[in-house]
C-alpha cells in the first residue's frame, strides 16, 4: 500500500529516533511525528508531537529547534539539550544521582552544553 502512494521505505541501520532526526536536519523530512522531543538531542529541527489534554480530541504541538534556541526564556541549542538529558536522565539512562532537569537547564544555559561538544570534537576530530 505505501508504494502504491509512491511513498518510499527505508529502514533505520540503528535507532529511528536518530535517523528520523538526521533525515529531519537534512530536509529529507519536513517535521518527525513522535510522542516525545527526544529527537530534538538527535539534531531534529521541527518535532511535532500529539498531546491529549482532552479526550475528545487531539492536539499537535510543534517543536522547533530554532525557536527554542531563541527563546529568550529557554536560549537552549542543541548541545544543551544533549546535556540535559545526559544530567536528568531519560529513555537510554537515569542521568546524575541528586540532579534533575532544572540543574541541566542551568547548566546548559551557562554555556556547558557547548563547551563540553567543543572539548569533545577537539579531542576525537568528530562532529
């Protein structure tokens, strides 16, 4: 039926979440539908993702790594996202014993996120 619509198949070599944020970054996909924003650590750029404050009908909020980087509330990019995470924990980890988001959003707001990418490509040559 999907090649029917002319539709492609491809499967995910590792995890979706991260070859639907990668397919995202490079314009492949338009937005990743998904039930969380996990995919905005794997360098998704638009999350649209299906709320249901009321039973009776559904609601789609849509995530964009730009505005979330330019919030002047949030001002959080990627690397800091990636930081919250690895702090507070999430689907792959617990994070750190005794911390919880809000030490990652601090952290990552003071610029840590970026500076730890930055040590981190320095050391390993990667990106």
């Amino acid at each position: 039926m999907i090649i029917g619509f002319g539709w492609e198949i491809h499967t995910a070599p590792g995890e979706a979440e991260a070859e639907l944020a990668e397919c995202n970054a490079r314009g492949i996909l338009d937005c990743v539908l998904s039930n969380d924003v996990d995919t905005l650590i794997f360098g998704a750029q638009h999350v649209a993702c299906l709320t249901k404050p009321d039973p009776h009908k559904d609601d789609i909020v849509i995530y964009s790594a730009v505005a979330i980087e330019n919030d002047d509330r949030l001002g959080l990019n990627c690397e800091g996202l990636i930081l919250i995470a690895l702090v507070s924990g999430g689907d792959y980890h617990k994070g750190i014993e005794c911390a919880g988001i809000q030490t990652g959003i601090a952290l990552a707001r003071a610029g840590y996120g970026s500076s730890l990418a930055a040590i981190y490509q320095q050391y390993t040559g990667e990106e």
